[in-house]
C-alpha cells in the first residue's frame, strides 16, 4: 500500500526559513532509513505558498489566485511517497519523521489510490491508459 505523509506548513516554511543543517542532517539520515528499508518511493519539501498559485473551477471557468496563502498550518510543505503494508506502518515512519527543536509540525498520512481501487469503472482500455502512462513516467523519470 501506498501512503502520503503530508508535512503541514507553518510560520517557518511560510517564511522561506532554510532548515540547519543540524535538521537537514536529521531529514538525510531519515530519508537514508527509508530508502534502506525499501520503502521510500518520493519526497520533496515545496517552497513557500507565495511562491505559488491555486487554481480554482467552478464548471468550465477556472481562476488563479496567486499565492500567498492564509492559515500556514493548512498548507503543505513537503511530503514523501512510501510503500508499506498497513496505515499503522505508514503512522510508525511517520511518527519516527525528525522535527526541528522547538518547533511544532505536523504529518497528514494518507493512502493513495491503487488502480485496483476503482473497481468496474476502469475498464480495459483505461487500465491500458493507465500502463501507458505509468511506463512513460518509468521511462522518462530514467532519463
């Protein structure tokens, strides 16, 4: 199964605040223990929110709103794509995640979808999409 940990934003990251590299040292070694066990498949922290932009629809009309946005604790600020057996699993790497001294963070975890997850509705010729995508992802990822 695959999950999301999700690290939530805050009046640091929202700043533009670089980690130390006491914490950038803490996140290497982190990562190293993912990618020791297998597990880790992505991670990337994202800048801040007013570098950014939302893009919103209602039917066929979109609008852009740039950033920066309100209520820093709402926002992502990074994340990393695992591979492992259960939530519980997912909640322990997520729980072992090193957080700045002093600072308070917090981690959303959630599963992603799976193909077989969608049951009926993917019919043959969009799990064929679906490969089809996946391995040109594969493929130009290698490059």
């Amino acid at each position: 199964m695959r999950f999301m940990l999700i690290v939530k934003g805050n009046e640091d990251t929202e700043a533009g605040i670089m980690p130390s590299e006491a914490d950038l040292t803490a996140m290497g070694n982190f990562n190293e223990e993912m990618v020791k066990a297998g597990i880790m498949k992505a991670g990337e922290g994202l800048h801040p929110s007013v570098r950014g932009a939302r893009v919103k629809f209602k039917g066929s009309q979109t609008t852009v709103v740039d950033g920066p946005f309100a209520e820093a604790k709402e926002l992502v600020a990074g994340f990393w794509i695992i591979d492992v057996p259960s939530l519980a699993d997912a909640v322990a790497w997520a729980r072992r995640v090193p957080s700045p001294e002093g600072n308070e963070s917090e981690i959303e975890v959630r599963q992603v979808f799976e193909t077989e997850d969608f049951g009926a509705e993917l019919t043959p010729e969009l799990r064929a999409q679906e490969d089809r995508m996946r391995a040109a992802i594969e493929k130009t990822s290698k490059q």
